[in-house]
C-alpha cells in the first residue's frame, strides 16, 4: 500500500508575530499587528439576559495570518466583543461560552454532471466532522467597561490528515465560530448556524523562522493566580488572620 503524503508550509508569519514566537513573550493582539491577523465581519450576536433584557453584542473573530497551519502545532486565535451592556459581555466573554472549532469536510467532490455527482457521492460519501476545538482565556488588555477581548488556541493533533486536493478527491478544512451557550443567555434565533467561519489549510512543514508556541498554559497560570491573588485581597481580615496562624 502506498500513502500519499503532501509536502506543504505555510508562508513566514508576520514580523511581530516571529518575535514573540523567538522570545518567548504574548502575541501582539490585532490593533497593534495588523499584518499578522486575519480579521473576519463583525457579526452580531443578539439576545436576552437576565430580566428579559434586549441586548446586542458585536463580535469579531480574528485568526493568525497566513490562514495555513502545520500540522502538531497551534491556531492562534482572538475574539473582540463590544456591547453597550456591561453585563451582558460579563456572560458571554466566559472562556467556557466561546465555541471555535476546526471542520473538516472530505470526500468526492467531482467535477462532472450533476447526475454523476450525485451517483459518485452516494458511492463514496463525503464526511463532515469537527476535529479539534479551542481553548479560550481573556485576554490580559481588558480595561474598557465595553469591550472585551478573548484569545485562544486551537491545537492541532500530529497526525491531522493535510489539505488536499487530488483529482476529484478533497479534504479541506474551515474554523467556524458557533453561537454561544452559556447560563443567563438566551439567544434571539436558537439554531446552531455557524456566527463565523472561514476556510483555512492544513500543512505538513513548518513556516520558515521560529516556529509557533502555545500559550494556552502560560495564560491559565496567570489567570489562576490573579483569581486566587482577587479571592485573597477580598477576603475579610479575621480569615487572613486564620489561614496565617494554620500555616
């Protein structure tokens, strides 16, 4: 049996991008690397919150440019939300709301009649499938009481079938956005229609420069310890004073 593997990489991230990537330190976020993000339309996200309040909030997801990624590393992405509603960002930006996954469509797309199409595509079905999902954090910059702002990875396993086309055979991949579900939201249409999607490639090299790191560990260490630092500093004096005299 022979397996055909292709042989693709994708092109040099942005400059910023190879920085942080070299030494170690926070991706820029789109504002301040224009060049290193691909930024897709502003989608509304529209609903009720608790007291059966309307609410609107625009959301724009951004991925790492180029839209390929090797293979065994990671999808950078960043998710910006703005609302006239402090609360309702306070329930939608929960890490856990935010749904971005990797989809994957493969199988017989022939170029030939409709009728053909149809009898080779019942012979040979085509698969749809979500393979790998995201991991979101807030993003450290969130200082403005209107706008919020999400990052977050999508990993990529090692042994991801690459983007190919051969002949009328195709796997080709998109990352799609869905809608959020989180306690205290309802949406205006509940469906399970993607808010965003955009395709992207899977490649086998790595882009020439440093290759992409994961952030997603580093981001939960600082948010563990700024939850715990908060929970600290809130606590009354006397149960400061208990846990010192435990220790």
């Amino acid at each position: 049996m022979i397996h055909f593997i292709p042989l693709n990489r994708p092109k040099p991230a942005s400059i910023l991008r190879q920085i942080s990537y070299r030494d170690n330190i926070p991706l820029l976020s789109p504002a301040l690397d224009p060049q290193g993000w691909h930024c897709l339309p502003r989608t509304k996200i529209v609903g009720r919150i608790s007291g059966n309040r309307h609410v609107v909030v625009d959301c724009t997801l951004s991925l790492a440019k180029p839209l390929c990624y090797t293979r065994g590393s990671v999808l950078p992405c960043h998710i910006a939300m703005h609302s006239q509603n402090a609360q309702a960002l306070d329930i939608l930006t929960v890490p856990k709301a935010c749904k971005i996954r990797l989809h994957r469509i493969a199988g017989i797309f022939s170029r030939t009649s409709q009728q053909e199409n149809k009898q080779i595509v019942d012979k040979f079905p085509r698969t749809s499938v979500f393979v790998a999902s995201a991991m979101i954090w807030l993003a450290r910059d969130n200082d403005d009481s209107h706008t919020r702002y999400l990052e977050g990875e999508i990993p990529l396993p090692n042994d991801l079938t690459p983007s190919t086309i051969l002949d009328d055979f195709e796997v080709s991949y998109s990352v799609v956005l869905l809608p959020f579900e989180v306690h205290g939201f309802t949406p205006h249409r509940p469906d399970n229609d993607p808010l965003s999607e955009v395709s992207v490639e899977i490649a086998t090299a790595y882009a020439p420069g440093p290759r992409p790191r994961s952030y997603a560990a580093s981001a939960g260490h600082f948010y563990a310890n700024r939850v715990l630092t908060e929970q600290f500093e809130a606590a009354p004096m006397k149960l400061v004073q208990r846990w010192a005299i435990r220790r």
